[in-house]
C-alpha cells in the first residue's frame, strides 16, 4: 500500500496526508464534544433532583474523592454555571465539527478528481 503511495504525485502525497490529519482531527473533537455532552446530561439530571429539595435539606457535593455537605442554593448557582459553559464548549466544539467535516469533503473531492484519471 505504501508502494502504491509513493509512486503518487506529491501534490496527491500532500493531500491524503492532509486527509489522515484532518481525520483524526475531527474524531478528536467528537469524542470530546461526546464528553461535554454525557457531562451536560449530568448536570440537567443532578439540577432536576436538587429542585425538588428544599434548602433547608442537606446535600452532599463532590470534592475529589471526598463528599462535602453543601448548601442547596449554593449547588444550584455552581451547576447552572457549568452547565453555561458546558453547552457553550459544545457549541463551539459542534461549529469547529461542521468546519472539519466540509474540509474533510472537499478534500475528498479533489482527491477523487486527482485519482480519476489514474484509474483504469
């Protein structure tokens, strides 16, 4: 396979190159964005519970590997912030995915018309 490789013209060299990279780029910010959003499904669940507490009601909150009593309103503030920033991190993950995603199809493209006519 890397014979066949080699014996492409460096410009087709330089694209499929180009093609790997942009890849791995783009299954990089999937698995992320893949993260933020199992986190964000987190917080909306823990912010879901914590509205049919009362304050008054003792709550623990995760601190490392320790549980820290916390105050309810105080957790709902913390939470409601990082699911802010949480859904922003999509955003911009998703937009940087659509980018990645129309690079990776016009490279393919050109790709396609570079091979065409070396086919039989």
């Amino acid at each position: 396979m890397s014979d066949e490789i080699s014996r492409l013209p460096p410009k087709v060299q330089e694209r499929l190159l180009r093609l790997q990279q942009l890849q791995q780029t783009l299954q990089m910010v999937l698995s992320q964005k893949q993260q933020l959003e199992l986190e964000l499904t987190e917080v909306d669940q823990a912010l879901g519970e914590l509205e049919k507490l009362n304050d008054a009601t003792v709550i623990y909150k995760s601190i490392g590997s320790l549980l820290v009593k916390a105050k309810r309103p105080k957790v709902v503030t913390e939470l409601t912030e990082r699911k802010e920033l949480l859904n922003t991190r999509v955003t911009v993950l998703g937009k940087q995915e659509e980018r990645l995603r129309t690079q990776v199809k016009n490279l393919q493209a050109k790709l396609q018309q570079d091979l065409r006519p070396i086919s039989p």
